[in-house]
C-alpha cells in the first residue's frame, strides 16, 4: 500500500471546526497514513500564535519562576478546541502537567515546542491514530544541526511500528538529551523527515494557499500560478522570500526523490503545486519560473590594491565572520574587491563593529564601508540558461523603471540571477522583472 505523509500548519490547525476539515482531508485518501501538525496559529488578523503565547511563557518564567498568566491564555486555546471537537479527553490534566514540565524544565526550546505536542495529542485522540514524539527520532548534534544519518534510521525503526500516525513538528532532542526546536517552520522538515521514514510516495504540505506562484500576490494579485517546481528552484525561492515552505525540507526526501505537493487545507480541489526531483522535471513553458525578494540586508565592502595576489584573503576576511560566529548569504567579487552580504539582523549587538575592526586587523584595506537597508531578489528558472540574452532583458527592464542595482550575483548554475536594490525599490524590482517574464510574454 503506498504512503502519503501530510503535514498540516498553523493555520490549518488553529480551532477545531478547521481541524474537523483537516480530518476530512485525512479520510477522503486512505492512504495518508502519517500526520505531522504545527501548533495553532491566527485564528483572525488580531489573534496570536500559540507559539508566541508559549515564547512569552518562557520570559515569564525567566521573571517569576512560573507562567500562570501567559498559560492561562494557552489554557484557554486548547480547551475551546477540545471542546470545538467534541472530544471526550482529559485536556485540563496534559495541561497541568504540560504546563509544571516548563516550569520545571525552564529552557526557551522546550517551551516553544509544547504548542506542537499539545495539537499532536489532540488531533491523534480526535483521528484514533497513535501519537509519536518526535523526539523519539528527531537528532541534533553537539552544534544544532540535524543529524542527519540517526534521524533518518530512528524514523525509520519507529514509524515502522505504527500503522497510522499524528507527529508534532518543529522539534526533535539536542546532543544533550534535551527538546531542542528547528528554526520557525521547522514543521515542514519534520514532515519531510517523516516521510523520508515511512518510505512515503508524496510528501503533502498543507497550507492556507494554494502552493506557489511566479511572485508575492501581494505585490501582483493576478501572478501565475506555478504548478511544478524542481527541488533547487523551491530552494532558491524558498530561501529568497516566498514563504510556503522552509527551504531546508528538501534535503530529508532529495535522497530518496519523494514528491512534495503544496496544498490548500481550504481549497482541496485546488491541485497546489507539485516539487519534483530534477531528474523528473520537464521545465516550465516560461524562461523565469520565479521571483522572490527579502529586505534588511547589509553589505561589507572591503577594497584592496592586487587583492588578487595575495593568497589566502578570502580566507582571512572570512575568519572574521567565523570568530564573530555570524554567516553571510552571498560574497560578490571583483579583482580588488570584495563585498559580503550579511541579514542585518545578525550584526546586532555590536557584531558589525566588531567584524569592521577585524577586518582592518587582519587584510588591514585600502576601503572598508557599508551600504545598510539592500534587499535581495532572485530571479529563478531552469530555461534561463537555455535562453541567450535573459540577463540583459532583466535589466533593462529595471533600467526603464529607474531601479538602481547596488549588487549582481549569479549561480554558477544559471538557475538564478541575484540583485541587491534598496529596500525602498524591492516590490517595484519584482514588479518590473514578472512584468518582463511574464505579461509580455502572455
């Protein structure tokens, strides 16, 4: 019998007349075997995250040694799903402890996971189907990253053991033995995990939108829908802005090429869009298949006379960052210079100082500035590299809009073409290059 592994998010979770749709979806295809929830999310515009409430959890605790006030809320949310679902279950008891194991434990991980835990128990009592920890398979090594080789052979000998399955998402155990969480939207890659161990046929990632598109809606409501993606085109896009799903999901299912299928929990007779290995992908009928963007970049120019003779000045440039513990996203270069892209965010706290002062230290430069405020869009597409003259049509479509490009990189691939703009010109640069790829090509 073939597998299907669907993973559900926030909002497809977040009260139990959705999570009585999200059953439907269960039993309308028996052979979606292995379920992998989120915590609740917005419920309406105003509301929060059962995740953020669990984060504000924790700095209470941090505060007063316990989190009555912000549990309360949290108390509140999962007892009205439970009574939303009609459920016959002990909701008040797996609170209470729930809520004395985060008082006791009192790390920030542990806290943010329990939304996930909490949704598992439920829809696993509401479905009949047995609830699996995730931390009985899920593995970080000693630095965080996933470990990938004990993972995969957990999941493996655990899923095995279980017909029908609900997982939390999001977390699995640190080097420590303690519950250590991915990044937000970690769901996504336990859900690839998952399906990785259970040998799925296709990995079914349920959302709020019916998969991707060639761009942001929000920036032009009327952009094509993309009804196949290979793998390193969702990575690029995934990675770049177009937050459907975590890039990082990919790398459980690439080895055994399991098909990823974006669904709409609202809207299931909407096909989504289908992530295929590249071996099974054919292409798309445009040049670009995609553009995505992402603000709040800073870039480090650093310019030295015969930069390129000296051996090693990368390296040097680079050991700055590592001793500052910060990475950077892209590294354009030129004979004499040298520029890294850096997410501003992660030189707070004077990190960019102290990389600057480095810096001169160890390559002592000719010119050392900074440009603040870049945002980053990528253009995607296999076809590019087929096509002669895309780069310049790029171009000069930003030029006829007046868009000044502060930085061009490009993969050695072809697969994408990457420009820093200003912030302020990020929507108008995805505008112009869809209007480009796109309406004049309709």
């Amino acid at each position: 019998m073939s597998i299907k592994v669907c993973k559900f998010g926030g909002t497809s979770m977040a009260d139990g007349h959705i999570m009585r749709r999200v059953a439907q979806i269960i039993f309308a295809d028996e052979a979606r075997r292995y379920i992998v929830v989120s915590a609740p999310g917005k419920r309406f515009g105003a509301d929060l995250k059962v995740t953020d409430l669990l984060y504000a959890c924790y700095r209470e605790i941090k505060k007063t040694g316990n989190c009555n006030e912000s549990f309360f809320k949290i108390r509140i949310r999962f007892t009205g799903i439970v009574h939303e679902l009609k459920l016959d279950m002990d909701i008040d008891a797996l609170l209470d402890k729930t809520q004395a194991d985060m008082e006791r434990v009192r790390t920030i991980d542990f806290c943010a996971s329990r939304g996930e835990y909490l949704n598992a128990n439920i829809m696993a009592a509401f479905l009949h189907f047995d609830m699996v920890d995730a931390s009985e398979f899920i593995r970080f090594d000693e630095e965080g990253m996933l470990n990938e080789k004990e993972t995969y052979a957990l999941a493996e000998k655990v899923l095995i053991g279980h017909t029908h399955a609900v997982i939390p998402g999001f977390y699995g155990l640190g080097a420590d033995g303690k519950i250590k969480t991915f990044s937000r939207g970690g769901s996504d890659i336990t859900g690839a995990i998952v399906a990785r161990g259970a040998r799925a046929c296709l990995y079914e990632n349920w959302t709020d939108v019916s998969g991707f598109f060639a761009c942001d809606p929000r920036i032009i409501p009327q952009a094509k829908h993309i009804k196949v993606l290979s793998y390193k085109e969702l990575r690029e896009l995934s990675y770049s802005g177009a937050n459907v799903l975590h890039s990082d999901c990919i790398i459980p299912v690439r080895e055994m090429s399991i098909p990823i299928n974006i669904r709409n929990t609202f809207r299931p007779e909407d096909e989504g869009t289908m992530i295929l290995p590249s071996k099974r992908y054919e292409g798309a009928q445009h040049i670009v298949t995609g553009i995505a963007g992402k603000k709040n970049f800073t870039v480090i120019y650093v310019e030295h006379s015969l930069m390129n003779t000296q051996i090693g000045f990368a390296e040097k440039v680079l050991s700055v960052l590592r001793e500052a513990e910060v990475s950077f996203e892209h590294m354009p270069t030129g004979i004499d210079t040298l520029s890294i892209v850096i997410e501003s965010e992660r030189l707070k706290d004077g990190k960019l100082e102290k990389i600057l002062a480095g810096i001169h230290r160890k390559v002592n430069p000719d010119i050392l500035r900074i440009v603040e405020d870049i945002a980053l869009v990528v253009t995607v597409g296999h076809g590019m590299h087929r096509n002669v003259g895309t780069a310049g049509r790029l171009f000069q479509a930003l030029s006829e809009n007046h868009i000044n490009v502060r930085m061009i990189d490009q993969g050695s691939s072809e697969l994408n073409i990457i420009i820093g703009v200003d912030n302020k010109d990020c929507e108008k640069t995805i505008a112009a290059i869809y209007s480009e790829f796109f309406e004049k090509e309709s």
